[in-house]
C-alpha cells in the first residue's frame, strides 16, 4: 500500500542565489519551521548508481538537501501509530531544478541512489549528535521496505 505522503515528512523549496562567481545555496535557519535544535551538519558523498540505504533513525531528525548532483530518495513509514504507516515515497533530489529540503522525522526508514556522474553531495543537519545506538541500517535485500532499487 502506497501512499503519497509521509505524515511529518516535508519537502521545502530552497533559495537559490545564481551569481557568475557561483551561486550562494540555502540550505536552513533556526527561523525554519523544520529547525528543531542543532546537533549537527555533514556531507555525504555518494558515488554514481551507488546506493545508500536503508537508514531508520528511533530519535534523529534529518534535514537533508544535495547541493551537488542528483539523488533519487526513497522513504517509508515505518511507525505503526502513525497514519500514513506503510506509506511509500520517491522523491529525486538535486540541482539546478529539484533544489529543496526534506526533512524527515523519526522512525521513517530511507535511503537514496545517485543518479549522477561521478557523484552527488548530500548535506544533512540533524537535530542530536550522531550516536550509533540511536540508528539502525537494514540491507538493501531487507523486506522491511517494499521497494526495489533496479531503476
């Protein structure tokens, strides 16, 4: 059963900056209404048709946006009080055309493939520090997600 949206999961249009010298690319403020404390900001590097995945976060907020190439991100509800439980939704991600944020709550399970050579950049600003205990990553095989990762 796939639904079309993610009860918590939002997808926010960020500001683009266009200058000859290189853009100036939002990515967050505190004034945000998806900023809920900082822990902390990195980026990922993902090489070409790689897949990262699948990731399940029990406290951890991600807010995540790829400035540099493009991604295509899959998400599912796997938090059995919610109401989109089961739901299931891709989303590419990427500059210039799809420049935005996704924020996505705790207990949703994802993971994302780069669509671009050589590679894509992926920032991520989460409301607690990394802990190991706090996470979860499933394989790709897990059949935790309905999805297969052949386009």
């Amino acid at each position: 059963m796939n639904g079309t949206e993610i009860k918590g999961v939002m997808i926010v249009k960020l500001n683009q900056i266009v200058d000859s010298k290189g853009s100036v690319l939002h990515m967050i403020k505190s004034s945000s209404p998806e900023f809920k404390n900082f822990g902390e900001c990195y980026i990922s590097e993902i090489n070409f048709n790689t897949i990262k995945g699948w990731k399940l976060h029990s406290k951890q907020t991600q807010n995540i946006s790829v400035p540099s190439g493009k991604i295509k991100m899959v998400l599912y509800d796997y938090r059995k009080e919610s109401p989109s439980f089961k739901n299931l939704i891709e989303i590419n991600l990427g500059r210039p055309d799809n420049y935005n944020r996704i924020t996505i709550p705790p207990g949703v399970i994802y993971g994302f493939k780069c669509l671009t050579s050589p590679n894509a950049l992926i920032v991520n600003c989460t409301d607690i520090e990394h802990d190991p205990k706090e996470s979860i990553t499933f394989s790709l095989e897990d059949c935790k997600v309905p999805f297969l990762w052949n386009s």
